[in-house]
C-alpha cells in the first residue's frame, strides 16, 4: 500500500511550478537585495513620505495610512504611530529622515520576538508537519526547507500526506529527486497513515528530519481541519514527543487573511511557527507587524522567490531594513 521512494525510482516530469536547476545555477542578486526588491511595493510608498524635510501631523497622517494599506493592520499600525508620536516629541525629531530611523528601531523592536529558529537536533527524528490552504506554497517551501536541512548535514524524509491534491503527491516526489531525499507515498487513501509509516521509517533508518506534508484547506472547511488535527495525533502514536515543530505556511499577498488562516489553525493544530512565502514583489509585507501585534507566533523563515534558496531563516533587522529601506544593513 505505502511506496518508498528514492531519487532513482519516480519519472515524473517536474510540475510547471518549479524551477529548473540551470535556473538555480544562474548569478542572481543576493539575499538581501532580493528582500529589498520583493517590499519595494512599500518601501517606495513610505519613501515618498520620508523624504519630506519636516514632520507634522500631516505627515504621520499619511504614514497611519501608508501603514494600513501595507497590511500592518488597525492593532499594530495603532501602536507603532503611538510610539512614533512619543519619540518625535521626546526627542525632539525633525526630518523624515529620523522619522524613518525611529520607525525602523520600533518595528525591529516588535518584530525580533518572532526571530527564533528551529532547534532540529531536539530530537531524532524532528518530526515537522506541514500545513496551509491550497496556493501558500507548502509543498514548495518542504522542498527548500530539505535543502536548508541537507546543508546543515542532516538527512532528511519527506511524508506526501497530501492526499487530497491530485498533483501534490508527484510535486513533493520531484523535489525529492531533485534534493536526494526519500518520499514517503501512497495511492490515495489515509494521509495520516502516511504520517504514521513516514515517523516509523524514519525511526527504523536513523533520519535526522520527517516533514510531513498535509492536504492544504480553508480555515472553514471543518471537516478537513479534524482530518489535519487527526494527522497530528497519529504523528504522536508513532513518536509521543513529535511533532516537534507544526510550521503553518502563509501567503505574503493574501493581507489580513493570514491572520484568519493563522487564528483557525493555531486552533486545530497547535501551530508552533511559520513560513512567509511569495514577498517577491506583490507583496505589501506588513502583515508581520499585524501578526507580531495581535498573534504572535515564531516566524523560522521567509520565502522571496521560487529558486531553492529562495526561503532564508527570518532576520528582524534586514526585514525592516527591506521594508523601510533604511539602510541599516549591507
């Protein structure tokens, strides 16, 4: 019924999706200027703000709003303006330019508290389930994340409990080919038996990492999230202290939604970090600030691309320092 399979043992062709690996290969920008490049949508809105010699309350009105359409959010955008008024009278700021520093010193302030990486050598296995609605880019983001894995040394497992999908099973079997990882499958059927015989496998061959991938569905499909909540009880059967990490992968470009998708998932599942995907250039980027202020949870990494190494471990200061563009870092 379950299938193991290796590099050497799938033909599918790569799902249109992807990248090829001459496109991996080829020179790119770096990492933080691809950052720069996918917030620029708002780091040139709020530059135009900031470039004003004077600041008055015309200028913060229009920085409120700025702020608000960046998807910061009512909470957030609330507290970072209230802060930004007290600085400007306590220390007597006068340029927009010490306006966008302050700004930058607030956000990187309430953003850092969500910069904290997985800790993978906790245990062997690290059991990590995956989950998100249809399109954040879950099974792409597994993909990247055993490739961060392998690069650390670390062996890893993939689990396509994505049943539901019709392509995500061939998906997550050709980013195994393309990274040398095994796939745990099966035909149709019970994804979380799938966990199940992936934690065991894993146990049996000595694997550094499980990840789990699960069927991606609307927050309000509550049959489907009982199913996803059943995958993560199983997973337990199989390694009573797994999973040791529940990522929820989020859309960059769906706003105030993702603090739906997160609410609801967090609900069912016991969500324990995040994944930020697709900040390649539509994204507005604030809604980090929306979920440090109103739903904290770790953010492991963000996504700026569909290349491999397009998902980097997320970094307070160079975040703000893309969003603002302030210069902070190199």
């Amino acid at each position: 019924m379950f299938s193991f399979f290796k590099k050497s043992e799938a033909g599918e062709a790569a799902p249109a999706t992807q990248t090829s690996p001459a496109q991996d290969e080829a020179p790119k920008a770096s990492w933080l200027q691809r950052l720069k490049a996918g917030l620029s949508r708002t780091s040139s809105q709020i530059g135009g703000i900031f470039s004003r010699r004077r600041i008055d309350e015309e200028l913060l009105e229009e920085l409120e709003a700025t702020l608000l359409m960046a998807d910061c959010g009512v909470e957030a955008t609330q507290t970072l303006l209230a802060e930004l008024r007290r600085r400007w009278k306590h220390d007597k700021l006068e340029t927009g330019e010490q306006l966008r520093a302050a700004l930058g010193e607030i956000l990187v302030k309430l953003l850092t508290p969500l910069q904290q990486p997985m800790q993978p050598d906790a245990h062997k296995p690290f059991i990590i389930m995956l989950a998100g609605v249809n399109g954040a880019g879950k099974t792409t983001s597994i993909g990247k994340l055993a490739r961060h894995f392998q690069s650390q040394g670390k062996s890893v497992l993939l689990a396509a409990g994505d049943t539901f999908r019709a392509a995500a099973r061939e998906q997550l079997m050709e980013w195994g080919r393309r990274n040398d990882v095994s796939v745990i499958a099966q035909d149709g059927g019970d994804p979380a038996a799938v966990a199940f015989d992936a934690v065991s496998a894993a146990r049996a061959r000595g694997i550094d990492v499980v990840m789990v991938d699960t069927a991606g569905r609307l927050p309000t499909q509550l049959h489907l999230m009982e199913e996803i909540a059943k995958v993560r009880r199983v997973v337990q059967k199989a390694e009573p202290s797994g999973p040791h990490e529940v990522l929820l992968v989020l859309d960059g470009n769906v706003g105030q939604n993702a603090l739906a998708q997160l609410k609801a998932f967090d609900q069912a599942i016991g969500v324990t970090g995040l994944v930020i995907t697709k900040l390649d250039g539509t994204a507005k980027g604030g809604v980090i600030a929306a979920i440090a202020r109103t739903h904290p949870k770790p953010l492991r990494f963000i996504g700026v691309g569909e290349g491999i190494d397009d998902l980097q471990a997320f970094n307070a200061v160079e975040y703000v320092d893309a969003l603002l563009d302030t210069g902070n870092t190199t």
